[in-house]
C-alpha cells in the first residue's frame, strides 16, 4: 500500500476556487483593462493610404488621416493612447537623420493631424534616429561607431519638436547614455515642462524587432563602417542585473515611465524593475511577439484569442503597469465581448 494512502482526504482543496466563472472571477488576481494599453502604429505620407505590413498581419503603414480613423476606432473602444512611428521616405534617409529635427517632417505632421481632429487621443513619439538614418542606426555613426553625446543632443532637439508639435510624452527608445537627463532639459527650457518622458530603460539587442524594421525598412545597413547589429547600445539579452543599474540612472534622470522591451522573454526584468522602482513599469510586446502568434493562429495552430490574452495578461501579472501591444484593438474587443 503506498504510505500516503491512508492520510484523511485533503482539507485544503485549491479547486474550490477554480469551481464556476464567478468564483473565479471574484479571485482573480490580475485584471487587464484596455485603459493600460498603447497602441503602436506607422505613419506613411500620402492620403487616405494604407500599405498592409506583411509580417505583421492587420497593420498597415497608414496616412495621417488614417490614423485618424484607426485611433478614433480604438478610442470607441477604450484604448486612448498611441504610439507613432514614421516610415521616412527613403530620399530623406540621410548619414545625419536631419530629417528627424524637420518640425514639419511626416512624424510631426501626423501628430498636429491627430491632435487636431481628436485632442484627447493621447500621444507619444519615438525619440531615436533610425527611421531617419541611412545606415539604419538609432544614433550618428562615425568611424563605425555609434557616437553617444552628439547623438544626445540632437535626440533632446528631436524631443523638443515633437513636443511643438502636439506629442503628450516622448519615448526615447534609442539607448544612448545620459539622454533622458538631456531630453528633459531641452523640454524644461522650451516650456515643455507637462510633456511627460517614457524611457526605453531595458531596450535588448533583440531579433523580435524583425517585422518593425521591415514596416519601417530601417534595419541596420549592409555597408562598410557600418555596425551590423545594435549590441553596442542595447541590451546583452543575458543580463538582468544590469537592467536595475539602467533604472536608477532613467529615475534620477527624470523619466517619468519606465519601460523593459521585449517583454515575453523578459518578464523576470519586469518583476525586477516592479521591485527597484516606484515609477509605473511599462512592457512592450513588440512585433516578432505579435507577429509569431498571428502566425501560428493563421496556421490553425494556436488560438489567437485565447493564447495572445495569456500572453498580455502574464506581462501584466509580471508587473507591467502599461503595455504597448499590436494587439490592442482585438483585445479590447474580446474585453468587450466579456464585460459586455
Ligand atoms: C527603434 C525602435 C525599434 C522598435 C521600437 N523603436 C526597433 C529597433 O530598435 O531596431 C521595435 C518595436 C517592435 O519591434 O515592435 N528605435
């Protein structure tokens, strides 16, 4: 006879509370609301465009006026922020990104469109030069290295004409040192002072940016004197401790939000910098994550409803207090679906 047979019958029964949907609604422990969620999209010039993105099916690189309309949608369901990436015109790609100062280039543009016709739409811009670059870099590059001051100061000018031109909270996504300090300088001085900063904090040398850098064709050239890869700004995907080291230096700079990207395969940094600061945590499910479950469902192979909640859900449980999703729109339907 096996030795536990004989124990009485468990008086700690976990299953009760799994029993019916509103038991287990009443214990649930993390709940995803689309009022956490940003909605990425990429603007394109032109009027009433929308070229689809193949790697990353339901998105389209949209005119101003469609995103317009996409983010009229999305408020109609609850979400109210967005994040907006220009796909530059490949002539106005240059070694400077000088395009990315224009304060009438495509990106501010297509803010002043949308604050315009919808104020309430909350906006925030990409602070990094590698739509505007022609060697597809986030910052200047000489000599075959990416050059971290100069990169700064023109990021802090970037920051300040976006801010011109609507931008509610700037994002630098590009992993230079010390620019959140000099991003919230130039916006102090420029009067600036209620335009909020989220800062890539724990941005990896990921290779799940693979669709958006197809959306933006703004991968790293294949040139000579032109680093091939991003490893030495972002992130060694093997290090953890080092993302605590990146949050204290973004919270004493004044970054107001701090974000860990990607975020599937970096849930335990998520919980780390929930546990190293008071600042909201932001969590970006980039476009490989979205793009391999569209994939898979296309397939036939996963359920998208069921398995792109779970996945949203669990950087929400990791301490994700924001998350920036491709897939905001179908989960704020399904949320609709649910809460009626
Ligand atoms: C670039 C930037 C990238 C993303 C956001 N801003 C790509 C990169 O660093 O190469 C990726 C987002 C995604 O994959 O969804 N500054």
């Amino acid at each position: 006879m096996h030795p536990l047979a004989d124990l009485p019958r468990p008086w700690r029964r976990p299953r009760r509370l799994r029993k019916n949907a509103v038991i287990r609604g009443l214990v649930r422990e993390t709940r995803l609301t689309p009022d956490r969620l940003v909605l990425p999209l990429f603007v394109i010039g032109g009027e009433n465009v929308s070229q689809p993105i193949g790697s990353m099916p339901g998105h389209a690189r949209l005119s101003p006026d469609r995103v317009v309309a996409k983010c009229q949608e999305a408020l109609n369901l609850g979400v109210g922020a967005f994040a907006l990436f220009p796909a530059v015109a490949p002539e106005l790609k240059t070694a400077d990104a000088t395009e990315a100062v224009n304060p009438r280039n495509l990106l501010c543009r297509a803010v002043r469109t949308l604050k315009e016709a919808l104020p309430e739409a909350y906006v925030i811009t990409d602070i990094a030069l590698d739509p505007y670059s022609s060697m597809g870099h986030d910052g200047l590059v000489a000599d075959g290295v990416i050059v971290n001051d100069a990169t700064v100061d023109v990021l802090a000018e970037m920051a300040v004409v976006h801010a011109d031109a609507g931008a509610d909270m700037v994002a630098p996504s590009d992993m230079m040192d010390g620019r959140v300090a000099a991003i919230r300088t130039a916006l102090d001085e420029a009067g600036a002072t209620d335009v909020a900063i989220l800062s890539y904090t724990a941005k990896y040398a990921s290779g799940f940016y693979g669709p958006f850098r197809e959306a933006l064709d703004s991968a790293p050239v294949d040139s000579d004197g032109v680093p091939k890869d991003k490893k030495t700004y972002q992130m060694d995907p093997a290090n953890a401790r080092e993302a605590s080291v990146e949050a204290l230096l973004d919270e004493e700079e004044g970054a107001d939000v701090l974000m860990v990207k990607p975020a599937l395969p970096y849930l335990d940094v998520i919980r780390r910098l929930r546990m190293v600061t008071e600042l909201p945590v932001a969590a970006y499910h980039v476009s490989g994550e979205y793009a391999m479950l569209k994939a898979a469902a296309e397939k036939g192979w996963l359920d998208e409803r069921t398995c792109m909640t779970e996945a949203l859900v669990s950087i929400a449980r990791a301490g994700a207090d924001v998350i920036f999703t491709y897939a905001a729109l179908e989960y704020a339907r399904w949320w609709k679906d649910v809460v009626g």
